[in-house]
C-alpha cells in the first residue's frame, strides 16, 4: 500500500492539484503548488482564525506570504514550471508523514537540471514550514536563484494585507503587515541555510544567490514561520525566535519531531481495509485530511468548509464540522472533538447576539461562523446569471437547523466520552440556549394543538422557506429532549454547577415545562401510508420530475437550482441528503421498512448537488443491510478529493478547495455504515455490514475514555478488544 | 357641461379608444370601436360571466361574436377606416345617456361618403344591442353593404367558441357557437332594418345589400341579441324571441326606453361640482362607467377588475370590487350593492373550498374570482421577463386579505343600509366563515402572547410572503369584531336564524371565546416613536431608496417590479397604498397626526403601480385636511380612463381596459373625501373640505333605506335634505 498520491505535469490541473496536494498543521494549510508559483496559480499559506474584509466585499482569511518562495534563474531567463515545459515532473503527497514532494526536471541548452524539494508543515512547530530544495545539472551550469517571501498570493476578495515592512537581519529576513479592517499584524520570517553559498545580494524581502551547478546536488534548506495577532502580542518577536530555534536544528532532526507525530496519530486513527485497495487508499487519504487540519492547539478555533485550503467559502465554519467531522474525532482524537465544540462555547455570544438581531432568544449560531461567532453569511450569497443581480438568500436567516445540529453534537461527545467537563465548561449553556432558540422561533398552531417551526430552509437548500421541514423539526424536538435530559442529569450529578447556568442562562424551573411542552406537542411529520416522510409541507405536491430532467432545463449551466425561481425550486428534486440525513440520526425511532422505503423514494430525486450528500445515502443504506446500493456513495465520498470532481466555480467564483466533510463523512461510512460500530446500553457494539470485496476492517477508537480496537473479518464474529491507553 | 367625450381619427388610438367609448349595460359591454372592426382592433363584445378555458391557458371571459358588424364596400373596394384614411371622423360618447355616436366621411372617387351610427346596449333590455346606421352621398353611387354576425373578435386565449351554426330565417341571422371547455350554447341572434332596401344575398351569418347614396340619408337599423347558457335553458329561442320583440318596436321607442332608465340613475347618482369643470366632467365619466357595468339583473354576478372592458384580468372579481366600487352603490344604488354582495354568498362554496385546499377552515376568498368562486389565479401569475420562464407568485395563496375585504364589506352594508335580510339570506355565514379562516390561518406566538399573520402579501404586492401586514392584521381583527357583534345583533334580533347560521357553520357557544381571544391577542402594528406604523415586520430596515431611483435599477422595462427578486423587493418601494389604506378604513382608531405623518412617509415611497392607489392617497390627505395634496391624487384617479394612461402591457400580454376600482375611488375620494360624508351615531354627517376652486358639491345618498340630497356651498353650512324615496 503506498500510502501516496501523485500527479505529473498538467498545467490546468494546478488548481486542484493545489487542494488535492494540501499540507496543513491545523495552524495553517499550504496548498500544493510549486515553489516557484505566484498568485495565479493560487498559491497560498492560509491561516486559521484570522480573517479580513477590503471594502463591502465578503470577509474572509488571509493568506500570509509565501515564505518558501524559490524560483532558479539563467540571468532574465526564468526556468520554472512557468515558463518552461519539463522533462519530467513529479509530485508526491506522502500523507502518511504529512510530505510534499516535488522532482522536476528541464531540459535547458542543451543540458538537464534538476530540483528536487520535499517540504512538510510542523505538525508540532506549527508556525514552521521548511522545505529543502535540491539542485543538480548534468553539465556543469552557473545559475540565480531567488529566495524570499513572495506577497503575490492567492487573494479573492484582497488585498487582506497592507503596510509592508521588510527586516533585514543577517540570516534572517522579516516581512510584517497588517491587515485592511482591523490591522492585525502578521509576520512571516525566513531563513535560508544554503550550505557554503554565499548571498548574492538582497532586495527588499527577497535573497539572490549564484550557484553552480553540476551532477552533485547542491542543497537548500528554507525554514519559514509565521505568526499573526490572534498567537500572541508581538508576531515579529515570535515569529524571529520560533524561526532561530528551528534553524538551530537541521531539517532531519525537524523532519523527525514531524513525522513522529503522523505516526501516532494514524496509531490512533487509521482504518485498515483488506481486500480492496482503492477503498483503502480513499480512506486513508481522507483521514489524512482530517488529520492534518485538526485544530489540535486552541479550542477557540474550528474546522472551516473547505479546510484550510484556501479562501473560499469564507473560511467558515459550518454545520460540516459538527454533523460530518465531528464524529471522527470523537471516536479516535477526542481532545481535537472537544477543541471543535470548544469553539462553539467560545463563540456563544455571537449566537445569542444573532437572536437578538432577529427577535428571538437563546442561541441561533451562524451559518457561515467565523472566528467570534459572527454570520458571514451574505443575504445575498447568490449572484443572479441572468441580470448578474445578487439574489436575496435565506441560508443567514432561515437555517434554523444549525443550532440544533450543535446542541446535538455536544450531547453526542457527552454520551460517547462521558465528559462532563465539557458540559460544565459552557456546553450546557449552549444546550439551553439552542433549546430556549426553538421555543421561540416556533409558532403554534391553536387548531391542530402543535408547535411548527415554519419558514425555514433544510438540509436540502433548493427550497427556500418551506413549513415544518422534518429534519429540522425533528432536530429542534430532540434539543429539547436533550436540554431537558441534560437538565436532568445536572440536578443529580453537579446542582452547584446546574444553578450557576440556570442564572447564565436565565432559566427558572417554570422553562423546563416549557421545554417539556415543546417537545411533547411539537409536529415531527411521520411516514404516510407508502411509509415515506414528507420532506415540509406539500412537498408531495411539488412536480415529480428526474433530476436528469430538471437540469435540461437549465438555460445557463451556472445558474443556481435554488431559490425562488431555480429549476429545481417547485419540483421534488432537492439538493442533497434531508430526510435521509434525518433518518441517519434519528434511525432508531424508525423502523427498517421505512427507512428502506424513503431512501428508494428520495435517492434518484437527489441531485447530490452537495459534497455531504453521498456519504449520508452510503450510510443509511447499510442501516436497512444494502451495501450494494452503500458502496458506491461511499466511495463516491472517500475519493472526493482524489478525483476532484465536484463543483469548482460558482458564477467567476472559485468554490474548490478540499472537502472535509465529505472525508469525515467517509469515515462514517465506513465506520458507522459498514463496521456498524454503535453504543447500546453503553457498550460498545459492532454488527457489520462489509461490502463484498472487503475482507477485513479494522479501526480504534475511544469510548468513554477507553481505548478500542475493532477487527472485522468477513464471515467471523467481529472482536472488540480494549487496548492500553496511548 | 357637455357630458360627452370625443375623438378623432388616430389610428394608434384604437385600442384605448375601445375602453373610453365603452358602452355596457351590466350584462354585457361593447368595446368602443367601429362597425367594421373586427379581432385586430379589439372589437369585443364581452359577456358577463360566461367563461371558457382553452388547454392549459388561463380560463377567461368569452367574446360573443359581433351582432353590429357593419361594413361598406365599392365591389371589392372596402371603405372603411381599416382601408381608408377619412376626410372627417368623430368618435363620440354620450354618457348622460349611453349612447355611441360616430360620424365618418370618406373622399373616395371624387365624392363624399358619410356614414354616421349611433348605437346603444339597452338598459333594461340587457341583451339587446341597437345601431341606426345613416349613409350618404356628395353624388349618387352605389355601394355594396355587408352586415351580419362577426365572430372575428378579440381573443386573448382563444379560441373560445366552436361548432359555429347559422340559421338563416326569413328576417333574422342566427349564430350559435358552444364554448369550448364547457360546451355552454350561446346565440347572437340580428336582424336589420334597411328601409325599402332589398337584401342582396345572404351568405352564413352575413347579408349583403346595395345601395345607391345621394344627399338623401338612407338607415340602417340593426338590431342584435344575445344569450347564453347561463341565462336560459334555451338561449337561441330566447334570443329569436327577445330580437323579434326589440324589432316590432322602432329604434327611437327602445332608445327613450333607454335613455329614460339613464336618466333615472343619474338622479340618483350624480354628483354635482361648481368651478372645476375638469373635475365634472371627470366624476360624471367616472360613475357613468361604474353604472354602465353595475349588474342591476342578477345576484349571482359581480363586476371584475376591467369591467366588461375586455379579457384582460381574466374577467375575474377582485377585492376592487367591495373596496373600491361597493361604496358607491351601497350610497346609491343599494339594491346594486346587495347583487354585488350577494356574488360573494353565492360563491362562498368556493372560497370554503380554496381554504379547505390549503388545509384551512372557514372562507378563504378566490383573489380571482370567477363565476363559482374558483381562484383564477395561476401560482405563476408573471413571467420573467429574462429567462421567459414563469415565476411562481404568491397572488393566490398569500393574499389573505381578500376574506377581511368582503367580511367588512359585508357589515359596512349592514351598518349604512341597516338591510338585515342580506344578513340572513347568507351575508351572516360569509362573515362568519371569514373570520374562522382567520383563525385557523393564524399562528399564536407564544413567548410574544399573541397571534400573527405571518408569510402574507398586503396590498402592495411588490412586497411578498411578509409578516404582520398592518393591512392584514388590522383587518383580520376587524372581521373577528364584526363577527363577535354580528353575533350579538343576531342573538338580539334574530335568535332562531341565528342557531341555523351557527348551526350551518359549524359554530359553537366556545366559538365566540375563540373569536374574542384572536380579537384581543391579534398583535396589530402601531405606530412608532415617529408615529410611523410599519408595513410588516423589517420593513423599515429595507432599502429606503427613492422610486426614481428603483426605477433606474430596471434593466427590462416590462420586468416585474415584485417577486423574490424584483427591483423594489428589497426597498421601502411600495407598489400602492398600504398602510395609508388601512388608515383609510380604520381613521378613527389614530390620531390626526398620526394620519398625516404616515402619508407623509408612505407617499413619497410609493410607486403608484396599481389604480388602487391614487383615490386612497386623496382621501387620506382629507383626512387630515389637506386638500391641496389631495386635489391631484383625485384628479389623478377620476381620469384614470379619461386619459388612459395607465399601464397597456405586462410582456407581451395586453392588460389595458377601463378601471372601475379607480372610477369608485373617485366617488370615494369627492364624497367621503372632499364632501366628509361619514356617519356618526347613526346619523349622516357632512364635514366639507373642499378644494379651492369648488364652489359647491352637491350628491344624494340613500342611507338607512332614506334618500338624503346634500348640498355644500363654499363658505356656507352644508344641508342634508331628505328626499321622497324614489
């Protein structure tokens, strides 16, 4: 098994293989370019947590300099990927170690020069990247090289950065800036150990060497650090002093600290696949995102959309994290689960004051949530094809579901690890005041005896204000279940603690049978008599059409399916798994028939227009034993990113980068679908359901602070053995 | 005073000119243009609730063919004004009278030809149609004639009539056609008397003759009617029958039949105005064309949104009716009032079934109202003017208001006339099952104690699927009072109906409680700080831009201002009055100043998009005195089909007529407005506000079934004089 990915030359695969060939240390996520590339080929070291907005445009992160920037010259001739085409080119991705890998070779006068780079994100040193860079020629050949921190990166909606200012130091170069809206300082240092080479001259942030050379290699060493103001107060000093100690060690002994911590973090979280090699390498390359884009250094920071691939979507923080990610790290790395929910306690007050702006209580947390909790999310997150008009959204207003999708995570990491200090920390706050949020954002309905929460957007976002969407309604029931059972919990197990958060939170005991009302006469539309679930109100009545139909009616291949007058907007086909995502959860209080019967209903009116579609129709097939109609969304989600077929523009907008949702929700297919693994009465249980190719599965995880192995072999009974905590 | 309108020759007039010569006498209305017009111009003769559906195009009123088709012709020469332009043409109507009046002259050969017609459809003979022709010459020529039954008339979504029969007897041309969808029969029946002229041939249902003009006049009169399935078993020999008693009478005897009913309606109904002959002339044309419509025959009818103008509105009832035009005849012509109210008992089946359709109790009225009270409305009632493709409007299903409308028009009747039997024959359930669809349709608010009508549309439908429509809930409340007094009066003065009305309706004793909590818990907009009332919920955080400016935003004309996406969707844009038309009908409940200042905000923000708007702005500035600023609102309004300038086409789609709504709002706007008539404790009151240049208003009123003569004088005390009941 290699353990790899590769890519040769392919000029319009740079884009995604940018995202395909990510590093990232959960600080920050350097895309897979070349180290000769500039903006335009999207380069761009993004870090978590530190955003910017130029003008009315959307606010989003910032790219730092590039601080490995390395480009060889022949006086004014540039040779580089750019400009030449190579003799040979490749790149590799070792996510095993967390390695990027580059060996290109130019056929030049005559002659053939190679550079050779291997480059990795500390996984512990998180604001180091180093990379070594090696150089050869067959023939003898005295050529530049330019080395420096390059501020031509990838910017969508920039420039984030302003008021450069380049240091000088003897061995080190400085570039600092501050960002437009808030001037946060940023810093990025660089050294360069470019064995007996001696600087040729420096301008500005960039170095100048002359090298000759010749069949033996010649070798640079760039170590770069980064620090912003969310690290600490002064980002230069730290980012100087983290750069000398790295520089005082050599790449090999940095390379070892890092590939050392790869190494026990897939002894946690690998998941072995015998008997069907691609589905192993989808995995694992999955996990591998996850990994290396887990914040495992701050609780007050999470996992954006698209990772930290980049700048789209924001930066932001969606329901991704809880509902696709979430799970993964709860099973295997717990202390990064309990980081991602961290965030949401850390960013409560932007809930609360979210609620506040529309006239509700409690917490309704952000659809698109960036770094204190604040809704990036535009009211008009569309741009109209036809009149290039932006189009009023509702995804801001109208996704509801979003506070229940948190309070639901938290009680999640509650009954699997049995944390409670998580819940004392501020979950239970979050729990209340999602609960108190449903209470009143809901109507009732004087007639028919009910709550409803109506004018809301589900799962499925190609039907705008829709009544009584039943993912969401279920959802909103379950949240009161789980405030009034944590509620419960706390009396008996920490009233001190419980009577402090009933003051936060401004709850008295007459709330809890408000709460217990709701839950008791909230509407949760049931199966009909064919046993399927009505998506919202007379969603039946919708046109019944193909999906295939839908999109011929398309008159511009880039106009939205969704809102008020998309194609897809009074038909029954929907964007992505809502129903089906509610089953997902809520399987138990369902029997298999109906779950069976509402997959065969809405699986061919799903568009998957959503990259965490596939993994939840993967998912829910395995809950009524269909592993044949499982197996392909599962690998449809697992290899997201390998094949990077999934949108790449909306309207000029770029939308790619890596999908960890969809890597998390591969995880849970293989995991929850096909391992089957489950909690009943607590205790671990596993009934599995292997695809037929599959010989073995097999997997960790942490349950109530215990750690697990599970092995799965086709035709035996599967054996869960405890191992020594790690 | 002349009482008369005129036009000349204008080719691009003719379409316009079909509405302002309107001729109509309730049953049917004949469209203002020439003998010899046929489909292209319009020609129409429009019947009064016979409709007919072709496929899947929207269902509209029937065109019956042209029983005063006339058309004159040198051999194969057509002299018309299709072919010819005219050496003298005047076009006139006499509306004191009802009369159409048109003197042409041709130059043709080097001789003069005039034709010269006056027409009328009699007053209380309602199918019949008369036209005295007159020929002459400057020299002898003789000329070809043809007359007969044309059925190459305007259609919009046609065609409506088939299986075409003729049946040609001795003195009469018979067509008889069925509709298409529903196969009603309906017949034109004409006969012609030509002096001693000879009838040349006769082919299908036209007649040809030959006539020899000198200065010497020759007259034709034609005589036609016309019946359909909705009057009669049989309409052909009702139509036989009926046009062979017209012809036993002379044109002069039927026409001082005629005129002698007009004379009898403007006793009643004028309204006099000394020193602004403009607005004379104006209110006269205004109320001749709601008598001209008025279905003073039947109760089973009522008047649509164009009158008998045409097609356009698909002939349906809109709230312009009880709003707009009721006020006038309940003043009036109360036993036209009581047909008109009488429609909506009729069609209460209907509005039951809609609210059942969308899953609510009680009568939800059809927007658009045809002749069972089916909704005509299409859910895509505008098309999209760039991508052609249907938008799906919320006209029919949001529009909520329309219940309240006729609740209270209802009980403003009752209140005016004191006509209890209404009341009993079914006006008492219409109210009734109004103010259930009230409840039923509301949401309680729990947190808020209160109950809201949320996702509505107001009157201003550039604004869709808003919360809390101060219209709407104001009047939602309104009809919950209504029902609650009704309920009262009832038991006071009519105990044994009223068991069979509760028993009909399903209402009980707890009923009443229901009704009363919903009155006082209904949460109904007040004004704010600045004394503003908000349209609905965020209103005031939208766009506050000026109607300029939206204008300005249009990149297609013709693009529908409303929708999700609409120019003035996002802005304080409003397409009529609002707000000012709920301070209109609920005056009482603010202050003075609390009037002025929301005209005085509304105003300026108001496109004016609709008829509707104008007349509510004049009244609403009387309301607090300001005749100056109300003066061209009502100036505006009485002249709407004076000067035609309103909007003809929506797309490709022509929507012109005559505007009976404004015409009622112009009575509306010089009677409650200028002249102050109101009641107060059961008495007529008069509080004069008089536009500068009027030097005396002068109307009658039948009001508590007693007719009142008012009289007001510039400076002097108005007088209310009783009348002889007439």
């Amino acid at each position: 098994m290699s353990w790899q990915v590769r890519a040769g030359y392919d000029p319009n695969q740079i884009v995604s293989n940018g995202n395909k060939f990510l590093l990232a240390n959960g600080y920050m996520g350097y895309r897979g370019t070349m180290e000769e590339y500039g903006a335009e080929q999207l380069a761009a070291n993004t870090i978590l947590g530190l955003y910017d907005q130029v003008g009315d445009k959307w606010r989003e992160p910032v790219n730092a300099p590039n601080g490995l920037f390395f480009k060889l010259f022949d006086q004014a001739t540039e040779i580089s990927l750019l400009t030449l085409k190579p003799s040979f080119h490749q790149q590799t991705l070792d996510y095993q170690q967390g390695l990027h890998i580059r060996k290109t070779a130019f056929s030049y006068n005559e002659n053939t020069i190679t550079l050779q780079a291997e480059r990795f994100l500390h996984m512990k040193r998180l604001h180091l990247m180093v990379d070594e860079i090696t150089l050869a020629a067959e023939k003898p050949i005295t050529l530049q090289v330019k080395i420096g921190i390059d501020t031509a990166v990838w910017d969508i909606n920039g420039p984030h950065l302003i008021n450069f200012e380049t240091e000088d130091l003897a061995d080190q170069i400085i570039l600092s800036a501050k960002t437009q809206r808030e001037h946060k300082n940023i810093t990025v240092a660089q050294a360069v150990n470019a064995s007996k080479l001696n600087c040729l001259k420096k301008e500005g942030q960039f170095a100048y060497y002359e090298v000759t050379l010749t069949p033996e290699p010649i070798t640079f060493h760039i170590f770069a650090t980064t620090f912003n103001a969310n690290d600490c107060q002064n980002p230069k000093e730290a980012a100087k002093k983290e750069l000398d100690v790295a520089f005082a060690m050599d790449f090999a002994s940095l390379k070892k600290e890092h590939t050392q911590i790869w190494k026990g973090l897939w002894e946690k979280a690998d998941v072995e696949i015998d008997g069907d090699s691609k589905a192993q390498e989808a995995i694992r390359y999955s996990l591998y995102h996850l990994l290396s884009i887990a914040p495992r250094h701050s609780d007050t920071v999470s996992i954006p959309a698209r990772g930290l691939s980049g700048q789209t979507y924001k930066g932001a923080i969606f329901w991704d994290t809880e509902m696709f990610m979430l799970p993964f790290f709860m099973h295997v790395l717990p202390e990064v689960a309990k980081n991602i929910l961290s965030y949401r306690i850390y960013t409560l007050p932007g809930a609360l004051a979210k609620a506040k702006e529309y006239g509700f209580n409690g917490a309704f947390y952000a659809w698109e949530s960036q770094e204190l909790g604040q809704d990036a999310t535009s009211d008009y997150n569309v741009v109209d094809v036809f009149t290039k008009r932006p189009m009023r959204t509702y995804f801001r207003d109208k996704q509801i579901h979003i506070s229940g999708d948190i309070a639901y995570a938290f009680w999640q990491y509650y009954e699997y690890t049995k944390d409670l200090e998580l819940l004392l920390k501020g979950g239970a706050q979050v729990i209340f005041e999602c609960a108190k949020f449903y209470y009143s954002y809901a109507y009732y309905k004087v007639e028919k005896n009910r709550f409803e929460l109506i004018d809301v957007i589900g799962p499925d976002e190609y039907h705008e204000r829709v009544y009584n969407n039943a993912y969401t309604n279920k959802l909103a029931q379950k949240t009161m279940k789980i405030a009034l059972d944590l509620w419960e919990m706390l009396a008996e197990n920490a009233p001190e603690d419980l009577a402090e958060i009933l003051t936060a939170t401004e709850l008295m005991e007459i709330d809890k049978e408000k709460f217990q009302r709701f839950y008791n006469e909230i509407y949760v539309p049931q199966p009909n008599d064919a046993e399927i679930i009505e998506q919202f109100d007379n969603y039946f009545s919708l046109e019944d059409v193909s999906v295939t139909a839908v999109r011929k009616r398309l008159l511009d291949d880039k106009e939205y399916w969704g809102g008020a007058y998309g194609v897809a907007a009074d038909t029954q086909v929907i964007k992505q798994a809502d129903v089906i995502f509610m089953l997902h959860l809520f399987g138990e209080d369902y029997t298999k028939s109906e779950i069976q019967k509402n997959w065969e209903y809405y699986e061919p009116r799903t568009e998957h227009g959503s990259s965490l579609s596939a993994c939840i129709y993967a998912l829910v097939a395995c809950q009524f034993d269909n592993q044949d109609w499982a197996y392909p969304y599962f690998m449809k989600t697992a290899t997201v990113d390998l094949t990077g077929e999934t949108k790449q523009y909306a309207g000029t907008i770029y939308i790619g980068g890596t999908h960890p949702a969809a890597n998390g929700g591969a995880w849970l297919a293989a995991i929850k679908g096909f391992g089957g693994l489950s909690v009943k009465n607590n205790q671990l249980q596993v009934t599995p359901k292997l695809p037929k190719s599959w010989q073995r599965l097999a997997f960790n995880t942490i349950f109530n602070g215990e750690s697990y192995h599970i092995e799965i072999e086709a035709g035996k009974t599967p054996r869960i053995s405890k191992k020594n905590n790690s």
